[in-house]
C-alpha cells in the first residue's frame, strides 16, 4: 500500500515497527526473537500462531506492558520502552486501542461509560467526550448506550469492545484472540466489524489468533513461528 504522508506531504512513521526484538522469560524457559515487523498506517494484518507461542507476549510488549531483553518497538514512530511510567501510560492510552478475548469490559458500568473510561488518556476536549463515544457506539450497532454490560450479548460486548480501542482515535489496534469466545457465524461478523471499524476511523490493525478460519478475511497473513524460525537461523548462520 501507498505510504501515507501528513498535509505538507512528508512521509508518516509506520503504524508500528520492530527491530531485532529480544525476550525471554527466565524462568520459564520461554524466549521470543523477532527481527523485523513493520505494519503501515491504516494497514491490517492477522498473525497466526499457535497457543503458547508467545502472540500475547508479543502485544504485551508491542503495548509497553512488558519489557524487552533488547530491540525495539516503535508506535508511530516512538520507541516505546524509551518512556516509562505515565508517560508510557498516556501514550498509550492515546495511541494503541486494544481489543482483549474477554472484551475485559467493567461490569455494572454502562456501555457509554465504558468508552468514556478510555476517553480519560484522549486529547479531545472532555466536553466532547460524550459525542465521540456516542458516534462510535452507534455506529457499531449499539442503540442502549446505558445498558449495563451484563445486560448486552456476547456480540453487543464485542463491539463495545471495539468502541472503547477506538476512543481515543489510536494509530493502532491489538485485538488479542477476539473471536475466541465466539461460534463461527458470529466471530465472522465480529472480524467484519472490527475492520471496518478500524478502517473507518483510519486505525491500522494488528489481530493475533490461532484460529486458521481468520485468514480469508485479511490480504496479509503472517506466521509467528515463520517469523520466529527465520530469527533462530540467522542467529545460528552468525553463530
């Protein structure tokens, strides 16, 4: 795709960027080595891995929840484990949306509050709060914007779900296994929503599954072990 450029026509950063990317959990005999993944703006791309081969670890890191042994992870072109504590935290808060198996929402918090919750990182001004999420709720279908979350179905969570990854107008989704919980007419729609979603509102996206029916839906499909196995024989031709 084209690379996106800003209004004097400058060349953007990418969505996100990972270089020679380094982690391992001591303990558990668990390392990860990925040399390289670039994701354009307003890009999509599933990776597909098997369970416990470490795609949650890797948005863990790409969000700055953890951190690396080495390497680096740039978000539209900030390098996120070179800021710390609440910086880290604000950035993310207003760049990354995140899309969780669970959906993670706050229960006996309606679905209006709990895009408003995320809106607490957003630059908007907060008397605009309520019209961005109540455009976003709406356009996803969600019509009982006080309705608590225990009261939606499963489907209703998901896009309240996608409502709140997208409040803060991020550069980038992670959606983490989102149609896990899901049977295979509705994880279909649940994808479908989650894309134009994205698309929409110009967000590029990252979903991590291991779930091979996915991969109809994205032009670009990337193997994690393929990414992995790649690392480890580069590693053993310089060795």
């Amino acid at each position: 795709m084209p690379e996106p450029t800003d209004i004097a026509g400058a060349k953007l950063d990418p969505a996100l960027e990972i270089t020679q990317l380094h982690f391992k959990y001591a303990d558990r005999g668990f390392e990860l080595r990925l040399p390289s993944l670039r994701l354009a703006r307003g890009e999509e791309m599933l990776l597909v891995g098997r369970s416990g081969c470490g795609k949650s670890t890797l948005l863990q890191l790409i969000a700055g929840l953890v951190d690396p042994s080495s390497g680096s992870v740039r978000v539209g072109g900030q390098d996120m484990h070179k800021i710390a504590g609440a910086t880290r935290d604000r950035f993310r808060g207003r760049t990354i949306g995140m899309v969780f198996q669970t959906f993670n929402l706050l229960q006996g918090f309606s679905a209006m509050e709990n895009v408003l919750v995320a809106m607490l990182m957003s630059d908007m001004p907060k008397s605009d709060w309520k019209a961005r999420a109540e455009s976003l709720l709406r356009s996803l279908g969600i019509e009982r914007l006080d309705a608590r979350t225990e009261e939606l179905s499963v489907g209703q969570q998901q896009r309240v779900a996608v409502a709140r990854a997208l409040a803060c107008s991020p550069t980038l989704v992670l959606a983490d296994e989102p149609t896990a919980s899901l049977d295979p007419e509705n994880a279909a729609n649940a994808v479908r929503v989650l894309r134009d979603a994205c698309r929409e509102q110009g967000a590029a996206l990252l979903v991590v599954s291991h779930d091979p029916s996915l991969e109809s839906h994205f032009a670009r499909v990337e193997r994690l072990d393929k990414l992995v196995a790649t690392a480890q024989a580069n590693e053993g031709a310089r060795a």
